[in-house]
DNA sequence: GTGACTTCTGGTCAGACTGACTATAAGATG
DNA sequence: CATCTTATAGTCAGTCTGACCAGAAGTCAC
C-alpha cells in the first residue's frame, strides 16, 4: 500500500458562480477556467487546480487552486469524484481527483479576470483540455440533483436574502420557473431558513423580508464524512 | 498537471454481501478484509486493495483486488470516496481512492477464507488499519441511502428471485421490516423488475412469481458517469 | 392624496404517494 | 379435507405537491 507509484495525482476544482445573463438578463451559472500554457493541450482552457503538495489535504488543495485563479474563497466546497482512466492525459498517467465549488455571486463578480483566466457560461463550454467537458457535465448534473434535496442554493448568496432571491438561484440551477407560493411553503416548512425580522426597503412593490440561512438544522449528509465546507 | 508527486496512490475496496446471522437466522450484511502482512498496521485487519498498475483503470484495479482476495467477481462497483488527508497512514502520504462493491450472496458463501482472509458482520467490526473504520462506515451510510432510490438490491441475488426474497435483501440493509404487500406495489410499479411467468415450486404454501430484473429501465444515475459495474 | 401597479404572502383544492391494515388465493402437509 | 403459511389484491386515511386564487403592502404617476 505504501508503494511509490507511477501515476501522477492532480487536484482540480469546477467552480460555479451565478451570474446574469446578457442576453436574457436572467442569471445562469457560469465557471472560471484558465489557459493552459504547457503541452499537452497547450493553450486550451482547463480547470483551476495543480499538484497535490505533500503537506496538504485534499480539499485544502482544491480551496488553494480555486483561490489562486480566482482570488475567491468557496463557500461551499465537496468531493465531486476521482477520474483515472489511463489514456485521459496524453504523455503520462495523471489520475485528478476533482472537487466542486459554490461562491457567492455578488464577490464573483469581483473576481479576477485576465488573459489567461475567463468565466464561461457552464452550458455553453468550448472544447477543454483532457476530459474536461465531460467533468463539468457530471459536476453540472451533480449540483443541478443536490440543490433539490439539499441545502446549497444559499451558499450562491449573502448573509441574508429574500425568498425571492433564493427561489431565482433553484431557478437559475434548475432551469425552470418555480412557482412562488409554493416555493415559500417548501422553505420554510424545511427549516433551512429563518426570518430576520428585517424587510427590503425601496422597492416598488411591498417590501419582503429578510432571512438568514439556519446553521442548526443539519444537512442530510454522510454520517462519517461532510463537505469540506458548507 | 504532469508533475511526479511525492504521494502514493492506492485503491482499495469495500465489499458487501449477504448472510444470514448465526444468531438470529436473519440475513446481514457481512465483509471480506486482508490482515496486513506488513508495518504499518502489521497484523490488522484492512480493506482489500494496492497499488495502482500503470496501464489498469481504477475500477479495473478495484475489481481485481476483489478477485484476488475473494475470488469474486463484482455484480455492482462504484466508486465511493477518495481519502487523502496527511497523516491518515503512519510513514508516508497515501491518498487511497475507494470502491464499493456488492456480490451475489450463493456465490459469496463459497468465497475464499483463510488465515488472511475473513469476513465479518458489517456492524460489528474490529478496529482496522489505517481510517479504514470510518471509510466502512461511509460505504454502509452509501448503500443504505442508495437502496432506498436505486435499484441495486438486486445485485445481492441470482438471475431470477421472488418478491420475498428482493424485500428481504431490502430488509436487511436497511435493518428494519416492511410490509409485504407495501413493498410489492412500490416494486411493481417502479418497473425494474419482469415477471418471468415462472413460479417456485416446492414450498409448504402458495408459489411465489419468479422475477427478474429489468436491464431496459434506466437508472437514475449521472449523465456523464455511470457505475462501473451495475 | 389617490388609484394603478407589482410583488409578497397566506390560503384552497385535487391528485399522487405512503403506511397501516384487511381479506382472499393457492399451494403443502397431515 | 382441514389447516397452515405465505402470496397477492385491495382499502383507507394522512401527507405531500403542483396549480391556482386572493388579499396585503409598499412605490409611483398624476
């Protein structure tokens, strides 16, 4: 078990970010890659991420990648899966093990930006170095089932937000309108979220409230293992 | 991304059939482990596995650890986990990326079982090398989870099976009792599973139908990923 | 100030699904 | 044939969900 092997081991990060669309004005996710520089697929756009460094865990590898590419810190950040088939890298073994990530959209769109770093809109990717593409499909497919059954979406948002706000994020994900009614009668029957007492002030129409995310309610989650962060 | 790294990498297996308690007479879930032969952990009990040979993939090298070790093949492999936290192994970062697996239980009770190799009931183990407790736990935490949404159960059977025998699969996962009847139109109605038109013959009561699975319905699995074997 | 406008928010209603339970079917066994 | 056991069909009430309706509560134009 302690062999020296002849793989090389990767971590890399899909991170996602809402961001409004310029077409449609509605907000859809998007994801930051960056320009590879070395062969092979030199010049092609890759995911953040590098070598593992021996005193570093995991996750504290894929939160690196994604901070030095994107000056961001996740809010949320999990395993995503472990890609190894010999052949996926041409000129040598490289098994990466690949976690996914949420920041808040208002930082997001502060995020570095430059000739060698660009966010995309998550749909509409151009070919990638490696397997790329397919990676994002699955993280895509992996976020889009979470958010239905889990307590994500808020990770997308501030300190507080309206129900409003949080009902775009699911639609932004989902892809789908929801209907507002019925949305409120989900959260809020879940327990995720609590009202501040606090409304929005200034807008047009009557004021909604303002909640907060409830950290006491727990994730349906693993028993032995959690998100590194969330 | 090609850089030769000071970490090892292993891949290893968690392997679940079923068998009936010597107690109880009720069927659980039972495991194969290896004792190790060599430091660290000289002695423990562990999760069969090793290194990862240059041109095998990763569910190649996970299905053939089980082989080795149990003689099995495998009715269903996924990848669970992949554990890399510095520290987690004595003498030398390993990052250990894991599978879990389920066989069918007639053939499991003619697996290889020597002075290196034994199974024990998946709830009561001895403490193991390395975090191999805690990646147990999780894979128990998987199975019974996905049991509940996927149709996996009936990979613990053979070719054809009654409806009593793919409830009591479910039973002793999820360790609890279901309704006979309950179970039967939550079953039929899903769609994974065929009736031959056979009947068991033989028992001191009505015939059961004999059933098999269903390969045309689609699991509810990833777009971009599906299990190795399933 | 007043009415128009927009979104927030509380409520109803019907259909789907689920757990608990009842009842009949169909073989073996003595 | 009576009896026993499991297989299998069906019922019923409570819960959950999507579709929809309606009043509440602000801003804005006039």
């Amino acid at each position: 078990m302690n062999t020296r092997l002849e793989a090389a081991l990767a971590v890399s990060t899909v991170i996602f970010a809402l961001r409004s669309d310029p077409g449609s004005g509605l907000s859809s996710l998007w994801l930051p890659l960056v320009r590879r520089t070395r062969d092979p697929y030199l010049g092609r756009w890759a995911l953040p991420g590098g070598g593992l460094p021996t005193d570093e865990g995991l996750a504290g590898a894929a939160a690196r990648a994604l901070r030095e590419t994107t000056g961001l810190t996740p809010k949320y950040l999990e395993q995503l899966y472990t890609f190894g088939d010999p052949g996926r890298s041409p000129g040598g073994r490289v098994v990466s093990v690949v976690y996914w990530a949420l920041v808040e959209s208002g930082e997001a769109a502060l995020a570095v930006e430059d000739e060698n770093v660009h966010w995309f809109p998550a749909d509409h990717l151009p070919p990638l170095a490696f397997d790329h593409n397919r990676i994002v499909e699955y993280a895509l497919w992996r976020l889009r089932t979470k958010v239905e059954y889990s307590r994500i979406a808020h990770a997308f948002l501030g300190e507080t937000f309206t129900l409003a706000q949080l009902r775009e994020v699911h639609e932004a994900v989902l892809q789908k309108a929801l209907d507002p009614a019925n949305f409120r009668r989900t959260v809020e029957s879940s327990g995720t979220v609590v009202d501040t007492g606090r409304r929005v002030a200034g807008v047009p129409h009557r004021p909604p409230r303002l909640y907060r995310y409830n950290d006491s309610v727990p994730a349906a989650e693993p028993g032995a293992l959690e998100p590194a962060i969330g």
